[in-house]
C-alpha cells in the first residue's frame, strides 16, 4: 500500500504536505509525492511512480511562478467566459428593438440561457478531464467557445443567437468545472484558500466589469460588437496558453510517462501506479455520474449548492433586471446603465480582499496545530449571509421609493460583500472536503448553481411584476436568511455527516 510522506517545499505556494492513503484515479487525485513501501511490500519494477519527493515534473513541485502562471491561465478563462454571460445584458433593448420583440422574459433568457450552458457542460467536460488531462479540454473548449461566440455575433434571429448563446455557455464552462481541479493539482489545502481567492477574481468579478464595458459598447457600436470583443479576447488568450500553458493533473503526467516507457521498452507491463485497471469508457462513465450521485446521497453537497444556487440566482436576476430598473426608475441611457453594476463590483472586491486573507487564517487558527478541517471554510458563510439579504432589502425598498440612485447602488455593495464568501467557501470546501473528486463535487456544485441562476432571473422577472421590487426583494432576502442555519449545521457536525453519508464514488 502506497503512502505519501510529509515534505516542504522551498517556494512560498510550495511549502505544503500531503498525508494519506492510497489515491485512487479520481477527479483530480492528489499529486503523490512520496511512496513509502512497507517491509512488506516490494516495489513493482513495471509500477510508473514519481522520481522521488522532488520529482520536477509533479506538479506540486513546480516553482512558484509556475504554478502561478498556470493558475493566472484558468483565472483568466474564468473571467471571460463569466464576462459574456452578463456583458451582453445593457444590449438587450437594442436587441429587441432590432429583432422586433416586446417580450420581456425572452429578452431575459436570452442573457440568462447562457447560464444553462453552464449548468450542462460541466457533466461532460469534468469526466473527460480525468481521460485527457485539464489542458486538452481547456484547448478544444476555447476553440469552440471562439466559434459559437462569433457565430452569436452574426446571429440573424432570437432562435439562432439562444441556441448559440447556450452553446457558448456549455464550451465557456470548462474552467468553472476544472478550475478548481487544476489548483487541487497544485496547492495543498493549507494554502488553497488564497489560491481560490485568487482564482475566484474571474468568475465573480467578470459579470459585474462585464455589462459596464458593453453598455458603452453597446451605445458606440452596437449589441453585436460586445460578441466580437469576446471573441478576440479569447482567441488571444488561448494562443498564448497554446504555446505557455502546462498539463497540472497528475495522473495524466504520470500516464503519458508509462506509455513513453512501453514505447521505448516494448514491455507493455508497465503503467502507472494510479492507473485503476479501467478502460477510458469505464472511467468516464463512472466519473459521469459521479456529480450526480454527490448531489443526491451527499446532504452536504445538495444542500451548499442549493445555498449558493440562490445566491447566484438573485445576483443574476438583479443583473437581468439593473438595465430596466435604472432606465424607468432613474431614466439613464443605455451607456449609463453599466454603471449600476459598479455597487456589486465594489462589494466583491472588497470581500475577495477580506475572504482572500482571512480564510487560510481561520483554517490553521481553529486547526490549533491539529487537523485543518474542511469545515473550517465555511465559518465566513455566517455572516456573509446577513450581508446579502441587508442588501437585498436595502435595494429593494430604496428603488420602491425611488430614492437618489446611489442608495439602490450603495445596498447592491452589501449584496456583492456577501456574495462572494457565500460562493468561495463552498468552492473550498468542497474542494478540502472531496479532494479527490474535487472537481466532480464542484461540478455537481456548477450544475445546480447554475440550473438556479438561469432559472431565478425567469421567475423573478415575473415577481417584480406582481410584487413589486421593494416585497419582490424582500422575499428573496427572507429566502437567503432562512439558509442561514446550515452553514452553522455543517460546521458543528459537517465531519460526523461526511462519515455517516459515504458514497461509494
């Protein structure tokens, strides 16, 4: 039985540890760095292991700059692809205007049907991952994220442009799902909560930068050109991570350097000692449903991303709806209205500042020197969640009563300020928790959030109509705050659950 020895690393992201039994392939596995063979135990000469603790090719050993140029790559796709979910939204009147519609919730889904990509592509491109490696996937999903992005560009009817949107959304979905995976490959959990923090930046921020650039766009050169600034930045980035970007996941590594051997060996014995005896279709099929069974048997899982789904459902609503909102309430041109984003992007910043110094902190302070807890991540949810549902109702009822605009603005920073730890704790925690099948816990994590955030924007479209926005909101924040208790739940007892809700992955 294999074990990995403690060790410490000289760089700064490199000095961690890893403890523990034997890692089976999985989504992603932990980087093995020691082998420790009992008396006995004899080593199998045909086993592929890495050379020694400071093998450079583990990925965990890399140099700092390595692994954060590695992790800046997936930052950025991860900003991108959620910067054309929402960017597009100011554009929605012009879009209607040019395609003839009056229908509101069409124009909603339109913005939001990007989201349900999101929600879908997850399913596939996080077991494919587990054949291929992070980096092929990154690089097909580009490609394609190029192509349907262009092809909304040129879209000549709602039909065309939906169905493309939800393409472009599956595609731009890879880093969501694997991002995660990519830096379980290289951080140990002691120093995965500001690597999270840093590859949060993306995702969190890129919706909210997003519709301000293309509300300008929008007014200077039309809707169709927010399209074409997104396909130029990622057809940029993914030269660049062509020639730069490196492969991170272990097992990968270590599979193509079994069949570099066999080549040159002609001993078709050899393979790596992570290999299951799988085939790529058992594998794949097993990783498949892997996101599903986590949602299902795992009470834990369901219920954090049922939490953070809310969440991302009244952001997105509120993004679908600030265009609307603050040109008949506060009658601001389409340029303008980018502008109310800023109140959330204020409020992000300010928390991945906060969060980002303090979550590693809190971990290795309630640890006292023992074992670092998964559930340790989730203490900064608590009040995060008073956070977002004081803004809700400050927007709600500031906007009901028409006051000056910077008021609804000011509660939407609340709103943001507790978005963000709600999103990134559950994101390491899961993480810490499922290191293993991190990246299928993440993954049934983006299927429901996602499910939720193109779904909320729908409903609540319809609820503003009938309630109006001052209850509308109102309801959302008494929703949000009835969650309250499970991040208490799953600290106190997370552990004790984890045991008793095995699932045979």
């Amino acid at each position: 039985m294999l074990f990995f020895k403690s060790h410490k690393c000289h760089k700064a992201l490199s000095e961690e540890s890893i403890q523990g039994p034997d890692v089976e392939a999985a989504i992603p596995p932990p980087s093995p760095v020691t082998e420790i063979h009992t008396d006995e135990e004899k080593v199998n000469p045909n086993m592929v292991h890495w050379d020694g603790p400071n093998d450079p090719k583990n990925p965990r050993n890399w140099s700092t700059g390595k692994k954060v140029l590695n992790i800046a790559f997936v930052s950025m796709l991860c900003f991108i692809t959620p910067v054309a979910s929402a960017m597009f939204a100011p554009g929605v009147p012009k879009l209607m205007q040019e395609f003839h519609s009056t229908n509101e919730q069409l124009g909603t889904f339109v913005v939001s049907v990007f989201v349900l990509g999101f929600a879908t592509g997850p399913m596939i491109l996080a077991p494919l991952s587990e054949i291929f490696g992070r980096l092929p996937i990154y690089h097909i999903t580009n490609v394609l994220f190029l192509v349907f992005t262009i092809a909304c560009a040129v879209s000549k009817n709602f039909g065309m442009l939906i169905a493309f949107r939800f393409l472009a959304g599956a595609t731009g979905s890879a880093p969501i799902a694997n991002g995660g995976g990519t830096i379980s490959d290289l951080i140990m959990q002691e120093k995965r909560g500001a690597a999270m923090a840093i590859f949060g930046i993306g995702p969190l921020l890129g919706p909210v930068i997003g519709p301000i650039a293309g509300g300008y766009l929008t007014q200077a050169a039309g809707w169709r050109w927010v399209f074409w600034l997104i396909a130029i930045a990622m057809g940029i980035l993914s030269i660049i991570m062509l020639i730069f970007a490196d492969e991170t996941y272990g097992k990968v590594i270590l599979e193509r350097k079994a069949a570099k051997l066999r080549k040159e060996t002609g001993n078709n014995a050899i393979k790596s000692h992570l290999h299951e005896g799988l085939t790529s279709t058992e594998v794949f099929e097993r990783a498949l449903i892997r996101p599903l069974k986590l949602l299902c048997f795992s009470p834990i899982v369901l219920a954090l991303s049922v939490f953070q789904g809310l969440c991302f459902g009244c952001m997105y609503l509120l993004f679908t709806t600030f265009s609307r909102v603050f040109t008949e309430v506060y009658h601001w041109n389409t340029g303008s209205d980018g502008l109310a984003f800023l109140g959330m992007g204020v409020g992000l910043l300010i928390a991945l500042v906060v969060f980002g110094s303090i979550s590693d902190r809190i971990l290795k302070a309630k640890a006292g020197g023992g074992e670092l807890k998964p559930e340790y991540r989730l203490l900064p949810m608590i009040p995060a969640t008073i956070f977002i549902s004081a803004g809700l109702f400050w927007y709600g009822w500031s906007v009901k009563a028409k006051d000056h605009w910077i008021v609804p603005i000011i509660g939407t920073v609340f709103v943001g300020f507790g978005y963000l730890p709600i999103i990134l704790a559950t994101q390491t925690y899961l993480v810490d928790a499922y290191e293993e099948f991190s990246a299928s816990a993440l993954a049934a994590s983006t299927i429901l959030r996602s499910l939720m955030g193109a779904l909320v924007p729908l409903a609540g479209t319809k609820m503003y109509q009938t309630m109006g926005y001052g209850w509308g909101n109102s309801l959302l924040a008494f929703i949000t705050l009835a969650m309250l208790p499970f991040p208490w739940l799953f600290y106190t007892n997370g552990e004790r659950l984890r045991k008793k809700y095995t699932i045979s992955l």
